[in-house]
C-alpha cells in the first residue's frame, strides 16, 4: 500500500500576514496621556529635602508664584451629560468631553467599544485613512495568528497519526495478503502513485486526499475507461467484490477498503462504512455492495467522528485572511481588519466618517463626577435642565431597582438602595486612588485598577454585600440575601484564573430613621452613615471559621464636614484603616499559574492524610507540591526544609529544642531523595550536616506543614497587642459606672485557690473587665504570693518581688504618702512595664483611703473612634505626642517616653498609658501645646468623671486583681493619724497571664460569653452607639472650635520631633 510523503515545503510554516511588514504608528506615551488622575487640577508645592538647601528655594519660587499668580479656580471645565432612561446611564456625546474623562481618570465606556472609546479611529485605520495604533485591531491580530497556528498544529497532529496508522495498516496488510498468497503491488506502480500525491498542507486539501490508494487506482482506472467509452453497465462507482488486474485474482478490494477503513476508525458493527454513506437499497445484494463514499471538498459533514479531521468551518477569523486553503473563514468578529485602500483614496480623497460613539457613564461614576468632584452636569432629556445632586441622587437610587420605582413621595426608596449602597463602595476606592470599574465580565460588582486598564490588569475583584448591623434592623428581621459555599468558590475559581483577588466589600447600612434624618440635612451626612469594611478571600480556607466572611472591620468610611476649603468640605471622604487580626487572608506561598519547567529528580503522587490529592517532584534545590483537587502549586527551598527538621537527631527528646543553629545549614546543601510516608514526606539531603549526616539521617516533612503552604490551613499568628489572643475567649466589656456595678464580683479565696471553676472565673473576669476581687483572704503576708504564684509567676521589679503600700517618711514613691494619689498606671518608667497588679488588705482602719478605678481603654476608644476631620487630628495629636515618664531615686534610674494612646500599624488602639505623678519634664518648651493639651485634658476628665470611677474602700481581707495596661487606679487621702492602711502587692507578666487564660475551658468561656462571640467591629459599634460617644464628639468640636479661636497652633511633624526629643 503506498505511503502518502509529506511535502518538500515547510509545512509548520505561517505566512506573514500583508501588515507585518508595515509597523504601526504609535502615538505618544501612556504617560503623557493620561498623566493627570483626574478632571481637575492641583498645584502642589515642591518637595523640600532638609539636606538641599536648594530645594527650599524651588518651594519659595512657587509659593511666590501662586501668590502673585494664583491658579484658576477648580474645576475649571464642566462637561455636560445627558440622562438615558433606556440605559440608565449618562450619554457623554461631545468628542473633547469624552476624551477629557476617559484618558483623566479612566471614566465611562465607548458605547461602540469595549472599553477605550476609539470607534472612529478604528474606522479610519480600517478604511485606510490613518495607521495608527488601535490596541482592538492587534487584538484581533493576535487571535488570527493563533488560530492558524492552532490549525497547523492539529493538522501535524492528525498527520502523524494517520501516518503511524497507515504504517501499521500496512503491516497487517502484508500478513494477510502473504497468508492469501496474493501479489504485491509493482514498485513502479506505487512509486507513480507517491509522485502522483503530494502532502496536504490544508484542511481543505487534507478532506480532498482519496480514501485509499485502492480508492485512487479504481478512480484513474474509472477515468480511463470513461475516456476509452468501455464503462460497465453496473454504473457502480467500484464494488467491493470487483478485482483489480494489479492485485492478482485472489484479492479483492474489500480488504483494502476494511483496511483503509480501520486507519481512519470508521469500522462499525460488521459493515465498513464512513461517515455520511448512504445505506444501499439494492435488495439482497445491499449487504455486500458496501461504497467506501469520501468527502467531496465542496460538502459540508453533518456527522462528525472521532478521526474526523479540523474542519475550518468551526474557526472564527476575519474575511483578511490570505493563508492558503483558509479562503472561507468567515469574519465572525465585529472589530474590522485594515481593507485595500482604493487608488484613488491613496491620491488624497477622503472619506467623512461620522462618530456614531458617545461615552456612557455608569449612576456610580457620573454621580461621583457631580457630586464628588463637581465636573459634570447631568441634562434632564425632558426639560434640558441640569439635575441638582439631590435629584440626581433620587433618580440614580430609583433606577437601581427594575423597574424603576418612580413613585413621586418616594415611598419606595430605602437606605439600602443598590446605588446607595454601590456608591458608597466606589466613591471610598475612588478617593483612595483606585481606578474602579464594572466587574460583570468576571462576576463581580467591581474591578480595581491601580492606575487604569492602559497600564495593568485589575488586581482585585470587588463584591458588595449590604450589612444590616444596626439594631434597628434587627427588629425588622432584615437581611442580606444568603451566599453559600458554592457560590464562593465559584467566583474565587474565576478570579483565580484572571490572576485577581476577590475582596468581599460589606457595607453597613443606617437604618431608615437615621438615613431620613441626615437626608434633611444634606447628601453629606447621608453618606457619613455608611461605613465600609473589606474581607480579602483565598481559595480553600478549611481551618478559618466561616465567621471570617462575616463582619470584621477594615475600613470605615465618614464624610469629611469641615476642610480647609468650603470644596474640599463639600466632597471629600476621609478614610482611616481598621483591620481586625481576624480579619487577615491565610498567607501562603501558593501559586496559581503553571509553574516554571525544571528536570525532576523522582515524582510522587499521592494524598495529604489520605484526603487532598498532590504530586510531588524534586530537584537538587527544591521540592515542588501541586494541588491536584484544588489547583496551585508551591515550591519548599531545601536550606528552609533542612533547617526545619523535627526529627530526633536534630531536636533533643527532653527539651524540644533544636540540637544545631541554622547557620550549621551548609549553603550547597542539595535534596537527594524523597518518599511519601504516613506521617509526611520524607526527604534525605546531600552534603548535610556533617555531624548529624552520620548513620544516614532523613527528616519528615510533616502534612501540617505542606497544608500551610498550600493555604489548607492558616500559620500560627501572634497578635499584637498580646492580649488581643484571649479575648475570643473570654470576651472584653468595657465599662463605667453602672455597668460594673452589676458585674463585679468577690470571689472566695478558698475556692479560688482549688483551682476550680471559681479560679477560672476569676482569669474570666480579670480578661474580660480587667478587674476582680476576692475575699475571705487569710491575714498573711505570704496570701499576696500564694494568689500570685496560683496564676502565674511573680514579675520582681526594683521594689522586690513583692511590694507593701502603707505611709511612711521620706517616701521614695507617692503611693507611699497619705495624701490622695490619681488616677495612674504603674510603672510606665519601665520598658516593659507589669500588666497584672495584685493589692491585698492587709488594714484599712484610717478614714479615709477609699481604692479608684477607671476604664482608661474605655476612655481613649470613645476618643480614637471620633471620625470628624478637625476632631480626628487633635486625638491623633494624642497618639503622636510622647509623654515622658521617669524615676530618679535612691540609685535607679529609669526613664521612657510613650504615646498616651498606643495604635498599632494596622491603626488599632492597643493600650492606654496614662500616669501623671511620674511624668517627667518635655525638654524643649518651645512648642505651642494647647493642641495635645486640651485632648489630653478631656482623656482625663473621663477618666475623673463620677460616672466613670468605680471608688470602693476595701476591707482587711480582700484583694483587688486589675489590668495594669488598660484600668487606671488611684485613692482618696486617708488620715493616718487616726489609724493605719496598709496592702501588700506584687505583678504579673502580660505573656504570663495570656499563657494562663489561654487554658480556660471551652465549655466554662462560652457560658461566660453567654455564647456570643467577641469581634473588633461589634466591640467598636458597641463603643459608638453609648451615649458617652455622641457627649465626647460634641466637646471635642468644642475644642476644636475654641483651639481655632486662641489661635492655637496646629502639631505637625516638626512640632512632634521637638516634643519628642
């Protein structure tokens, strides 16, 4: 049977397409287009360097310059818009107009466009008239290219198989014709016919090929007797029992039509036939007249099979295509390829094309434009008139809803309108300088640029969820439509292949009493009610509790009321960070794309504890896992894996600690081997530590670990302030008067010192209020230890490991005087000051002497959650300015500045440190203070305030625990004369205690708890919604106003340094 040869031309070649050769115009830079962020204009001072006295004259020049000069008011430019009800959105038609929003800011869409509004320019570039760079046509080029070289590649593809069949075909041809004697067919012959046939180097001309060289040799023989006019009568193509002449008289061409039939997989039941064969109506003689029918190149297959080769009809391409048999390729796609340009338009004739595109604006981003930044003019279509951002705003919120709900009173509006709730989420990633735009094409509400779709892809996907938080709407039953799991993964699995983040944007709605109110005042305080708070989200969270998808706050969003300018007063967001620890996505190395090529050392598959499927290979540096159920992949260093090792060569049995330093690592260590146990993944290394190397030596990669690494399960986190690690358990209530009035207690000490329940409820209480008492305390001065010791270890400072207050001369401490001590905290001189003070009565006979306390954390949040601009600094002017603290007595010397609200980087307030008998002296008493002063004197009036201080007087016998870092404690004046006062105490370490309260029982926390569980956010809302928070905010305005009033200096950062020093 003769064998179809390829063909002497390069068959894997492409043929350039007629534009390659001419290079596209480009037109000026991304950066110089779009180099202003926004339709409005700043005038920012240079920068000042303090080493280049130069660049304090660039800042002179130009303020001088603003000065004599100053800029023109912003914005300068209105655009106009025109309201469509059809597509509820804004029509931006005016040409310079719309370039002006999408190249400052990236707003709107091209109606004709995918994005970038270019239909005009891609008319002219594809009618001829302008070359230039349209990115939709090199889109569409790219495509194309892929497409012909995805059609080579399956023709090569379909070409070798036919080839390995056709050589096994022949195979099992020549036994059975040796086995029927039957004569080969002539060399000359078949080298005629391999002459004859040239190689397919299309799809067409692939369909084109004969069946079989019998079908071939029939057919010529067919043609000749035409053309001789010696035709059989039987009409019949060639029938299965007819012979050949060249095949010999035994051989008929049912062997090689079955034969050529199997090459092609077409062999069904106990007839050969091929696809689209009619069957015979021949009567009788049907069953053995079977035609081996091919494909005509003219007709199309309606049947399809397995060996069918790539038909070019499946393919879409564009009517531009010049490669050789692909003439058919219809252009499916709407964006046009460059046509021939006519001579006569080549002479200078010109077309007029009229843009049919106009820009259109989403609600979000037109009310953003108008209300935000004041560039834009929304047009009634009925009337011409401009919408006011009242009516806009009632027009946007109406048409949030399908169908629209035009009521006149509008009784159908609420707070949790689509728009309302959508722009609230816009206009805070807007005015944090994100590019916001919809994401519907990846299943999200939103996509964040952070510059713009010109310069990078988004990089997080947003979806909005409404949060109804506030009680109100509790006792409506209002909630958020349900999501389940499926429906996460489903849209993290999407993101996850566009290489995005999906963020889950919760937005606290106000209740409609609230919202009604602060509509009558202004849009402005409408969108104050609304908070914002971001929940990042990675595939496969197993060990996280799905309460980590709930309400945990990170961002919180107000509207600033009172600016520099009456402009900036009117529109700007003021945004501060708050980001819960729980808050925080799992952090992982896991990578979703296809990882880099690399020669593996052995490859192993397997599962983690027999569950999650992986694949595990090795080279001489590194370990890579994949995930094979949920996709990624992760690549372990081998100096990391060898430093790591927990076997028992390399950690001692008793202590658990490590036998070597990592720096024993040799830097050439190499991975030699790996195997999958039951316990991990155990790996041997070459040029190990030669010590432990001795006898062999294997570690197990433990499956806990390779979990981490994939995101299975979360890493071990250390919040940061310590405490923050109980409160899950044990909760924290903050509290003034009256609440702790119902909740303290006086627990036995007997029962305290069993260890039982009464023990923990003690840690329970001390967490949770930070501050307890017990009674019936034996009359000893060893008790203060033994109630120590039964918690934790004693923390011994320069007083001793413990302590007596009682009056006495020459004091070396003002606890130790008779005369009234403040509210403070001690020790702050320290650099690590204690966090549990204990106080045992041992007498208290004097008048006099009654014990204060205060929640001072309770104060500083009522404080640190303010929200106003103005209010803002002065409290920030708190965390920034640090007090000094000091004690000089009797050969010690101890000295420490500290903020008197301690914020972490995440913008938290971790701690309070407030302790005015030893502060010490500012050093430089050059700066106007009155701006941290007058903060810093209301902090200690709600400290001081009757309301707020617990004041007790205790009795011989009783012993008071508090937190030394949260609850300020002090005493009236006692008359020492008349009797005597004296307490025994001695501290506690804050890892000491946390390590403690950590070994709670579950079941004892959460009846303590009551079963709700303790979060930042609901802490925080609990804070905002007392009536101490709206008294606090009205006398911080006070200050505010009265600072401005004296003329008061505001604290920058020089002011700070100086303060600081």
């Amino acid at each position: 049977m003769a064998e179809l040869q390829p063909s002497t031309k390069d068959a894997g070649a492409i043929p350039p397409t007629p534009d390659a050769a001419r290079p596209q115009q480009r037109g000026p830079p991304p950066h110089q287009i779009y180099v202003l962020p926004a339709p409005i204009r700043t005038f920012p001072l240079p920068a000042f360097y303090p080493n280049n006295p130069i660049s304090l004259f660039h800042v002179v020049c130009a303020w001088l310059g603003q000065i004599w000069s100053p800029p023109g008011a912003e914005p300068s430019v209105v655009h106009e818009g025109v309201w469509s009800p059809s597509t509820s959105s804004v029509h931006i038609t005016d040409e310079k107009s719309t370039r002006a929003l999408w190249e400052q800011g990236f707003y709107g869409k091209g109606s004709l466009s995918r994005s970038e509004p270019n239909w005009l320019k891609r008319e002219l570039v594809r009618k001829g008239l302008e070359d230039a760079h349209v990115s939709e046509i090199l889109t569409v080029q790219r495509r194309e290219e892929r497409i012909r070289a995805k059609w080579e590649r399956a023709r090569l593809e379909q070409e070798a198989i036919r080839q390995t069949r056709l050589a096994e075909a022949r195979e099992a041809e020549a036994r059975q014709m040796k086995s029927q004697t039957v004569k080969k067919l002539p060399d000359a012959r078949l080298a005629v016919v391999t002459s004859e046939i040239s190689s397919p180097v299309t799809p067409q001309k692939l369909l084109s090929l004969p069946n079989s060289v019998t079908d071939y040799l029939v057919h010529m023989s067919h043609t000749e007797k035409v053309a001789t006019g010696d035709v059989a009568s039987s009409g019949s193509f060639h029938d299965d029992t007819t012979t050949h002449p060249e095949l010999g008289n035994g051989a008929s061409n049912s062997s090689l039509s079955t034969l050529e039939t199997i090459v092609n997989g077409q062999q069904t039941g106990t007839g050969v036939t091929t696809p689209g064969s009619p069957a015979s109506s021949d009567g009788a003689g049907s069953s053995k007249r079977r035609k081996s029918v091919r494909f005509s190149p003219k007709v199309d297959s309606t049947t399809f099979e397995l060996m069918d080769p790539p038909s070019p009809k499946h393919a879409l391409s564009s009517p531009r295509l010049d490669f050789p048999g692909m003439e058919d390729l219809s252009g499916a796609l709407n964006v046009g390829l460059p046509e021939p340009v006519e001579p006569a338009m080549r002479e200078g004739q010109k077309d007029v094309i009229i843009n049919k595109e106009h820009l259109q604006l989403m609600p979000e981003e037109a009310f953003w434009l108008s209300f935000g930044l004041g560039v834009l003019s929304v047009i009634d279509p009925v009337t011409g008139k401009a919408f006011s951002h009242r009516e806009l705003l009632t027009l946007f919120r109406q048409y949030s809803y399908f169908p629209p709900r035009v009521e006149p009173e509008e009784p159908a509006l609420q707070p949790d309108d689509d728009f309302l709730v959508h722009y609230a989420v816009y206009h805070h990633f807007r005015s944090l300088g994100w590019v916001p735009r919809g994401g519907i094409k990846f299943g999200v509400d939103w996509l964040l640029y952070t510059r713009g779709p010109v310069f990078d892809h988004a990089e997080f996907g947003l979806i909005v969820i409404p949060s109804y938080s506030d009680p109100l709407w509790a006792k409506t039953g209002k909630q958020p439509a349900q999501k389940n799991w499926q429906w996460l993964h489903a849209t993290i699995r999407v993101l996850s292949h566009v290489t995005k983040s999906l963020v889950l944007v919760y937005v606290d709605v106000p209740s409609p009493s609230k919202f009604d109110e602060a509509l009558e005042k202004g849009l402005v305080d409408v969108f104050e009610l609304y908070k914002v708070r971001e929940v990042m989200v990675k595939r496969c969270c197993r060990s996280a509790p799905s309460r980590a998808l709930l309400t945990n706050p990170r961002v919180h969003l107000s509207v600033s009321k009172s600016s520099p300018s009456a402009y900036a007063s009117r529109r700007w967001f003021q945004v501060s960070s708050r980001r819960a620890s729980e808050a925080q996505p799992i952090l992982s190395n896991k990578n979703s794309g296809k990882p880099t090529a690399f020669e593996p050392r052995a490859i192993l598959d397997g599962k983690i504890n027999g569950g999650n499927g992986i694949t595990v290979s090795s080279s001489d540096r590194f370990i890579q896992i994949e995930d094979k159920d949920q996709g990624g992949w992760t690549r372990l260093d081998a100096v990391a894996l060898r430093d790591s090792c927990e076997c028992v060569k390399c950690t001692d049995p008793s202590s658990g600690q490590k036998n070597f330093a990592s720096t024993d690592v040799p830097a050439n260590i190499e991975i030699d081997q790996i195997r999958l146990d039951k316990d991990g993944v155990g790996i041997a290394f070459k040029n190990d530590i030669p010590r432990l190397a001795r006898d062999g030596h294997e570690m197990i990669l433990p499956w806990e670990t390779i979990q981490k690494t994939l995101g299975h399960k979360d890493i071990l986190r250390i919040p940061y302030p310590r405490q923050d690690a109980v409160y899950p358990k044990t909760g924290r209530t903050f509290w003034d008067v009256e609440v702790i009035e119902k909740r303290i207690r006086k627990i036995d000490y007997h029962e305290f010192i069993k260890g039982e329940d009464a023990f923990w409820e003690t840690l329970l209480d001390l967490s949770s209020l930070g501050l307890v008492f017990l009674k019936n305390v034996p009359h000893d001065e060893n008790s203060i230890v033994n109630i120590t010791t039964r918690i934790a270890n004693i923390k011994e400072t320069f007083y001793g490991r413990t302590f007596d207050v009682r009056a006495k001369p020459d004091a070396e401490n003002v606890a130790y005087t008779s005369g009234y001590l403040g509210l403070h905290q001690d020790l702050l001189y320290l650099e690590r000051p204690p966090a549990i003070q204990l106080l045992h009565c041992m007498e208290n006979s004097c008048s006099g002497g009654e014990s204060l306390f205060s929640d001072g954390l309770r104060a500083g949040k009522l404080l640190w959650l303010q929200q106003g601009e103005e209010t803002r600094r002065h409290v920030e002017n708190l965390a920034r300015v640090r007090i000094p603290y000091h004690y000089e007595k009797h050969g010690y010397w101890y000295k420490q500045k500290r903020a008197l609200l301690d914020v972490t980087e995440d913008d938290i307030l971790a701690s309070i440190y407030w302790s005015p008998p030893f502060q010490d002296r500012f050093q430089l008493p050059t700066v106007d203070m009155r701006a941290w002063l007058e903060p810093a004197q209301l902090f200690d009036q709600l400290l001081n305030d009757e309301s707020a201080m617990y004041q007790v007087k205790m009795a011989p016998g009783e012993c008071v625990l508090f937190d030394n870092m949260r609850v300020m404690h002090g005493r009236r004046a006692f008359d020492s004369s008349g009797g005597s006062r004296w307490l025994r105490g001695a501290y506690i370490e804050r890892e000491d205690f946390v390590s403690r309260v950590l070994h709670t029982p579950d079941a004892l926390a959460e009846a303590y708890r009551g079963g709700e569980a303790w979060d930042r956010a609901t802490e925080d809302r609990k804070v905002r919604e007392s009536s101490w928070f709206g008294d606090v905010k009205a006398r911080l305005e006070e200050i505010s106003q009265g600072l401005k009033a004296k003329g008061a200096v505001p604290l920058g950062e020089e002011q700070y340094q100086q303060l600081n020093a």
